[in-house]
C-alpha cells in the first residue's frame, strides 16, 4: 500500500487540467515517468516522495474526504495575491474599479439522474427529462484577456423533493456576501446580462458599494426600456458622442441619467456601431450607477459593458473547448465533482498566467501558438525532464518576477 501525500495529490489534479489530460485515468498513464514523478515530488514539497504517480480512483478518493471550500478558498487566494501585488492595477474602469463578471453556466447533463441534487428541464416536444448541474461565476476579467476565477456559488437543488428549483439569481444572493467579506475594500464594478436587471440586484450593490454595468434589454424592465427611449428622443447635443475607431468603425452613444427604478437611479448608455465590413448596424444597450457623461460613456461601453463576454469567452468556452474539458464528469461524487471543479479554476489561472506572462517571450507564444500546444509541451517536457527537489529549489535562490502581457 502506497501513502501519498496530501500536497503530491492535489498537485495531481492541478496537472490533471493544467497539462490539459482530459480524464483522470490518463494520471495513471501519462504521469507515472520516473521524470514525470520527480517534477510531482518537487511541485509537492513534501518530506516523503512517493516512487510512483497515483491512481486517479486515489485522487478521486481523496477528494470525496476533502471539502471543496478547502480549495475554492485556495483559488481566492491567488486572485488576491495578484490584486495586492498590484498586477491588475493596469485593468482597472475608468482608473478605479476591478471588473468583477457574473455569469453562469452549464457543467454536466445527463439523461438519466445523477444525483439528488440535479436541477432538471423537460422538453415540451419529447417529454425527455435533462438532468444537469450549474454554476455561478464570478471572474475578474481584463482588457488583455485574462478571466480569472474569483468566487464559484453552484445551483443545484437542495434535495430531490424540492418543489421550487436554485436558478442563477438565487445563487448570486448567496454568493454576493461572501464575494463582500473576501474583498470588502477592493473597488468592484460588477459586469452582468440583463438577468440582473432588478431591484433587488440593484439594492445589494448600493449596500456593498460596488458599481455594476448591467445589459439594459426592453423584457427586463419594459417600462423603464421605454422611458429611456423617450430620454433619448429629446435629449440634446451634450448627451450624444460619436466615436470613430483604428479599424473605421464608427460608434454612436447617447445616454439619459437619473432614471428612477422602486428607491434607486440608474443611468443608461446605447451604443449604435456601425463596421465599415457590414451593411447593418449593431446596438448595444447597458444600465450602470456609474456617473455617465460625454467623457466616461465610450470608456463604460466599451472597457466597461463590452468587457462581459470575456467571462464567456476566455472563460466557459475556452475551458470547454480548450482542453480543459470542464463538461466531462470526472466524478459522480458530489463534493469530488466540486473539487474538480475548483481544481480547474486554478490551473486556468496558472494557464493564462503563464500564456499572457513573460516567462515566454512574444516570438515565443507565436512559435508555439496556443495555450493547448503550451500544455502539450509542458506535458513533453514533465515526461522527458526529470529535475530534482534541490535542482527546483534552486530556482527561487533570487527573487524575479513575472510579468503580464498588457497588450
């Protein structure tokens, strides 16, 4: 019987998504090199040094004991230690406020039912019932393109007698205190769908201090949708700017202020752009309690509103998409699913930490190409590159530091 240590473990599943492995059996496979070993021993720290990698069963063993608050807190962490060190300071709204997206999305479907705590939808055609789980994320996001997790809240139904399904709303509710308590000083402006158009949403904001930039469609608040078009159709000269950028593409925005919602203001900015490669124009619309004027409306739609689809983007879709496989069940434990989860957040931060930082130069990431082939590499170079514990220490004698693309 082999011991592990509990750090060599963890370390485990970080790779496990780091070096994109794509399931847990592949631990047992592509890790068990003796260099492959001797890099999970350095990274571990541990006084004892297993000879081999593990199982992924022992990895999924571990953690159904373990509870995923352990290292979601872990995963907090790290975001905070880049915003002390001032790394994001570069990325901040209008010079001040840390873009804080909001989003949720679909991690697992099944056809059959997984756990007591599925959330579930029936097709009105077939009678088919999907049973699924879901998350709620909270990324901060960048104009270079980083989409860090920050807070995960997952909606699921308490038991499987509920009468009333967990949906997104609820699940910020129950994420928005602790978002609070873990950043209570940092300036946020929270970047959200038109889901969030609410007063209750409103109210939380003006309780914690924080700034949003809400997507402003006409179902979520329709009598408001079309005060604001009215707004608009006398405002005058001084709240209408037009805005031509590099690639010729020309933007018009125009704004009302002070539009009063059950005890609360909020602004409104529509942007209407139009690509000179396109016959048609787009129009974009947002609410924020951020102060609108002619200087600040490009900024807020643009650095501000716009910035939302990063969460989309560089988040739930390169992590479905890009090697992480975040749809796969890696377990059908509930609390081992979570750990997977979180394990994941944290090596597609160290990912895009490494891809956007200058460990790699610029001629470097364009020979390799993507974060994929980085994992590729790095899988390569574990497998064929033993390094020794003294050989890795070695490497933090003197102090350097790391970079981040700001392009």
């Amino acid at each position: 019987m082999v011991r592990y240590p509990l750090s060599f473990l963890v370390w485990e599943g970080i790779l496990l998504f780091s070096l994109n492995l794509g399931s847990r059996r592949q631990i047992h496979h592509l890790l068990r090199e003796p260099a492959a070993v001797t890099h999970l021993n350095a990274l571990a720290g541990a006084d004892s040094e297993p000879e081999n990698a593990s199982h992924g069963d022992t990895l999924n063993n571990l953690l159904e004991r373990v509870d995923y608050k352990y290292f979601a807190a872990i995963r907090t962490d790290m975001v905070r230690k880049l915003i002390r060190s001032r790394v994001t300071d570069k990325h901040r709204l209008l010079g001040t406020f840390h873009r804080i997206a909001i989003d949720g999305s679909g991690i697992l479907s099944f056809d059959h039912k997984h756990c007591d705590h599925c959330l579930t939808k029936k097709c009105k055609d077939t009678g088919k019932v999907t049973y699924y789980h879901m998350v709620l994320e909270a990324k901060l996001v960048t104009e270079n393109g980083l989409a860090l997790s920050i807070d995960t809240e997952f909606i699921e139904n308490p038991d499987a007698n509920t009468t009333k399904q967990d949906c997104e709303l609820k699940a910020f509710y129950r994420l928005a205190p602790r978002l609070k308590k873990a950043f209570s000083s940092l300036p946020i402006c929270l970047l959200m769908d038109g889901l969030y158009a609410n007063q209750a949403v409103m109210s939380i904001c003006a309780q914690y201090r924080w700034k949003y930039i809400i997507s402003f469609k006409e179902g979520s608040m329709p009598v408001k949708y079309e005060e604001f078009v009215s707004l608009c159709g006398s405002v005058q000269r001084e709240n209408k700017v037009i805005w031509v950028l590099p690639d010729k593409t020309r933007q018009e925005f125009e704004f009302a202020t002070d539009i009063e919602h059950e005890g609360y203001t909020f602004n409104v900015i529509r942007c209407v752009e139009t690509k000179p490669t396109e016959k048609t124009s787009k129009q974009y619309v947002w609410m924020t309690n951020l102060s609108v004027t002619k200087s600040t409306c490009m900024p807020i739609a643009n650095q501000g509103g716009r910035l939302r689809w990063n969460i989309e983007n560089q988040g739930f879709n390169a992590q479905k998409n890009g090697g992480y496989h975040l749809e796969h069940a890696y377990s059908h434990n509930s609390n081992s699913d979570k750990c997977f989860y979180i394990l994941l957040q944290i090596a597609h931060t160290i990912n895009q930490l490494i891809e956007k930082g200058s460990l790699l130069s610029k001629e470097t990431r364009k020979k390799i190409g993507s974060i994929k082939n980085i994992a590729w590499l790095l899988l390569e170079n574990i497998r064929t590159s033993p390094i020794s514990k003294t050989a890795f220490e070695a490497l933090f004698t003197s102090g350097f530091q790391i970079r981040l693309d700001s392009a």
